[in-house]
C-alpha cells in the first residue's frame, strides 16, 4: 500500500487573527481537542488552521473569509488555505498545478463550524461539519424591553472591546446611514465612549 504524504499549506494572515482571551496556537489547541463547544469561546476576530497528523481542522468567525483548495501531487494531497482565492491560485500556479484550479472547486469554511478534513489521498477527503455557534432558540417572551435590554447590553461590549484596543491618540468613526442598524452602533459608541 502507498504510504501518502500530506501537505498542508497555511497562506492565512496570522496578524489579521485578533483573538482577545488566548493565543493563535492556544485556540489551535482547542480546536485539535476535538469538542467544536471548545470554539465557541473564542473571542475575537479569527480564521485559523490546526494540524495534527493527516486530520486538519479548520474554523473562521463570520468576519474572516476562510477558503480551502484540495490539490493532488503524486506524494499525496495538498490543502492549500488562504483568505482569497486569487492566492490559492497564485500558489498553485507557482508549484506547478496551475491547471487544477478552478474557483468551482475552492470551498469556504462556513462560519461558525468546526471543519475537519482527513488528508488521507484518493479519494478526496469527505470533511465533517461540527456547528459551535448554537444560541438558544425561543429564549425570550413575547415582552421587547428584555430583548432590546440584552441587545443593547451585548452590542455595547462588543463596542467597548474593540473601543478600548484603539490607541488614545487616533480617531474613532462610525458609518451612519440614519437607519436602525446604523443607528444603534452609533449610539452605543457613543454611549461607551462616555462612559470610559
């Protein structure tokens, strides 16, 4: 029997990796630990690849494009992982495989999922979806001042997280368009940064 070699190639870019409560490798870590929950707990901005042996795992917040390319070489399979896909092109065409690629076959990471890809050759791996973002449905009561509370509650510590890592000396700006949307994220700027 053939004994396939994996390659995994990683053109992500760790500093747009902005995690809060751990480390890049601390959150690769969880995320090998098998328990997709593990995730949830990131806080943060991330788009992040793990790798241990031929299984790799891979997971992205709903800010971070994350995209995969599954490349065969005679050695084994590459999974090429990147941002773009314009830069899982550019890599394949560098090494030669140029003529795989088609955008068709690229695939995005879906947010909120813990993916793992089993890198084991012919045929091409078959990856599983494990969902670690899963709220709570029907939470709430019909009564909207819990619902605006918590909302309000939760969007002004997200505002406040991100307020609070911008140096004192550079501007803050919010797009505002007057509508709700807009609306809210201006006030509770506002609001946190009155408060700080």
């Amino acid at each position: 029997m053939h004994d396939y070699i994996e390659r995994v190639v990683d053109l992500t870019d760790p500093g747009e990796t902005e995690l809060l409560n751990l480390t890049p490798d601390e959150a690769r870590h969880r995320m090998l630990s098998g328990k997709p929950e593990s995730v949830r707990d990131f806080d943060g901005s991330f788009a992040l690849v793990a790798k241990d042996g031929k299984e790799v795992k891979l997971a992205r917040s709903l800010d971070r494009p994350l995209r995969y390319f599954l490349a065969k070489q005679i050695e084994g399979p590459a999974l090429v992982v990147a941002h773009r896909i314009d830069a899982i092109r550019q890599w394949l065409q560098e090494q030669g495989f140029g003529d795989q690629f088609h955008p068709y076959y690229t695939r995005m990471v879906p947010a909120h999922y813990l993916v793992t890809i089993q890198l084991v050759g012919c045929p091409d791996p078959d990856p599983t979806y494990e969902r670690f973002f899963n709220p709570v449905r029907n939470k709430y009561s019909t009564d909207l001042d819990p619902i605006g509370h918590d909302y309000i509650a939760a969007l002004k510590s997200e505002v406040r997280k991100w307020v609070e890592r911008v140096p004192e000396n550079e501007p803050i700006g919010c797009c505002f368009s007057g509508g709700i949307d807009s609306g809210a994220g201006f006030l509770a700027t506002y609001s946190v940064m009155r408060e700080l």
